[in-house]
C-alpha cells in the first residue's frame, strides 16, 4: 500500500473509532482525522513490532484494518485523557 492508501485508511479507522467511541473530542472533527491517520500507522507498526504480524499490502486485509482501528482507538483514548477538559 502507498502512502495514500494508508491516509485513506487512516480517514476511515479515524471515523470508526469516533463511531466506538462516542463523545466530545478536544481537537474537533479536524482533530479525530489526524488522529485516525496517525493511529492507522501505529497500529501498523505495533501489529509488526509486537504481535510478529506484519501488515499485507492489500487494503482490504482485515489485520489491517483491525489494526488501524485499534491504533485509532488508542491515540483517541490518549488524546482524551491528556488533553480533556475537566469533567466538573
């Protein structure tokens, strides 16, 4: 996969997991994309790194997907946590 396709599936992991995981985001709409991108290659690198499962090449993989779901999932949950407002 090129780097378009991982932008494109980053866009899409980005609107799953926001679809997971209901709730006002600090950073916006905006925020939730860039936040799908970069977690589509997290999930990447952590599937190869540590799970000795290297992503294939075909887009339509569902370990990639899964994968950059589940990246998405993490940075969202991260993002949240340090740059939340105070629940008051």
């Amino acid at each position: 996969m090129g780097i378009i396709s991982w932008i494109i599936l980053g866009l899409l992991a980005g609107a799953i997991a926001k679809i997971l995981l209901p709730g006002r985001d600090p950073g916006g709409l905006i925020g939730t994309i860039f936040i799908g991108i970069a977690g589509a290659f997290v999930g990447g690198w952590l599937s190869a790194r540590f799970l000795d499962r290297p992503i294939a090449n075909d887009f339509y993989d569902m370990a990639t997907w899964l994968s950059a779901i589940g990246g998405a999932l993490v940075l969202l949950i991260a993002y949240r946590v340090v740059f939340g407002r105070s629940r008051r």
